[in-house]
C-alpha cells in the first residue's frame, strides 16, 4: 500500500495496532506485538505513545517482543536497541516492564543458545505475535537477517553483513565500532506472525523494495520470503514505491 508520505502511513499503522490492542482488551486477552528499530518505526511509535496520552489508549494488555539487539551491547548504551525502545515509547506508556522483551545484549556466550530458546518459547506461550512491524535493510535483512538466513531460522546469535555495519557506522562514529555481531530472531519467527507490517520510507529504500516485493524468492534478499506470508502488508511512502 503506497500512502502519500510516512507520516499518514504511520498514522495508518498506529491506528491498525490501537485496533488491536482495543479488540483484545474487549476479549479479556493480551495483544502480543513484535517491534522494530531503527528510524522506519519512530513516527509509528510517536502515534502510539499520543493515543495513550491524549486518547487514554492503555497498554497494560500488550506484550512486546523487539526482532534484535546488538551483540555485545549494554542496555544503557546509546546505540542499545532497549535504550532506544524505552525512549521512544515505552518510557511513555502503561506497559508492564515484565511484559516487553528485548534480545539480551549481556549475556555470556554460552548462554544465549538457552535464552533464544526461550526468547521463542515465551512467543509461542503467549499464542504468537498478533503484529509484526518491520523495516528492511539495505541487504534485504528483516530484524538482523542477513543474506543467507534460512526461512526457518529462529531466534539466534548472527553475524551482521559489511553493508550493515557500513549503515551503522555513523551512529557508531566509525565502522570499526560497530558490533560484529547481534541476536535477531529469526526468519522463521517473524513469518509465524499473523500479520505482518514492512515500512519503508524514502528513494533510499526505493531499490530493495522492488527487489523484496518483485523479486525471485531468494535467501539473498531474505525480506523477498514476506511474499509467501499470507498476510504480509507492505505500508511504504511514494518515493519508496518509485521503481515499482
Ligand atoms: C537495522 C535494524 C532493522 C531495521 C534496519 C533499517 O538494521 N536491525 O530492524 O529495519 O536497521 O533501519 P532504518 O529503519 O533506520 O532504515
């Protein structure tokens, strides 16, 4: 769905989540989102975090589960994806704090087989993800899924592909200090969503949208797997949309 800007779409977006969460405040039940990071989501977040203070929409149903997180990252690092979801919203919302979870950037090596197991686990006790909101990558990624993710990849430690780390690298003042690597669900989670929701905004993006709509289903362009999702919207901007 191509909208006229990214502020109208993500005006559209936010209303489709607060529907949600209404509709399971209605049936006695949490409304279970998976949230992205990065610039694409912000204006999503910034209509959520209104409609809770100027409409009185409550999050205390709504469990969050965030796609990934840089490995190694502190949480109260600025370039950490919990630092960057408490600010944008959840620092202004309702939300228990025991029902968001974020991949853990601290944890030891061997640990985070056992966590990501439980990562899905957690999803999977909830009854799934109700939404799934996306952004794509430059390489196609969705959450941290490089080239090469399977379509049944879980939650896992990934390595993060040079053209990431090249992205990254202003917010990090400088390549080299950019993490090799991250924890990202996987593939396979996202596509177990109910409903999926990839924004892209800008000519930037204009290139891998033709390719993750158009192209050949392909692990080299892992977001080209969201056409075999039955319920897979593509909300994105006018320029975003230019080559398709
Ligand atoms: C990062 C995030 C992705 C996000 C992508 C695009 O790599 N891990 O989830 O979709 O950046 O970022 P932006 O929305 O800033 O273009």
């Amino acid at each position: 769905m191509i909208h006229e800007d990214s502020n109208s779409a993500s005006f559209y977006v936010a209303n489709e989540i607060a529907e949600l969460i209404r509709r399971r405040q209605k049936e006695g039940k949490m409304a279970v989102l998976g949230l992205a990071t990065g610039s694409t989501p912000t204006k999503v977040y910034d209509y959520l975090v209104k409609f809770h203070q100027e409409d009185g929409l409550s999050f205390k149903n709504v469990a969050t589960f965030n796609l990934d997180e840089y490995y190694p990252m502190q949480p109260d690092s600025i370039h950490s994806y919990v630092r960057f979801m408490n600010e944008h919203l959840f620092d202004h919302l309702d939300i228990d704090k025991k029902n968001i979870h974020i991949p853990d950037g601290t944890l030891k090596k061997e640990d985070i087989r056992a966590f990501c197991d439980a990562y899905e686990q957690k999803i999977a006790d909830l009854g799934g993800i109700d939404i799934q909101v996306l952004g794509i990558g430059r390489t196609g990624h969705i959450g941290f899924n490089e080239p090469g993710s399977s379509i049944s990849s879980k939650t896992r430690l990934v390595r993060l592909d040079r053209v990431t780390k090249l992205d990254a690298a202003s917010d990090f003042f400088g390549e080299e200090n950019v993490p090799q690597r991250a924890i990202t669900m996987g593939v396979g989670t996202i596509m177990s969503a109910t409903r999926i929701i990839l924004m892209a905004w800008g000519e930037g993006k204009s290139r891998i949208i033709k390719e993750a709509v158009e192209g050949e289903i392909r692990e080299s362009v892992p977001a080209t797997f969201l056409q075999e999702h039955p319920n897979c919207d593509y909300i994105i901007d006018e320029a975003a949309g230019s080559l398709l």
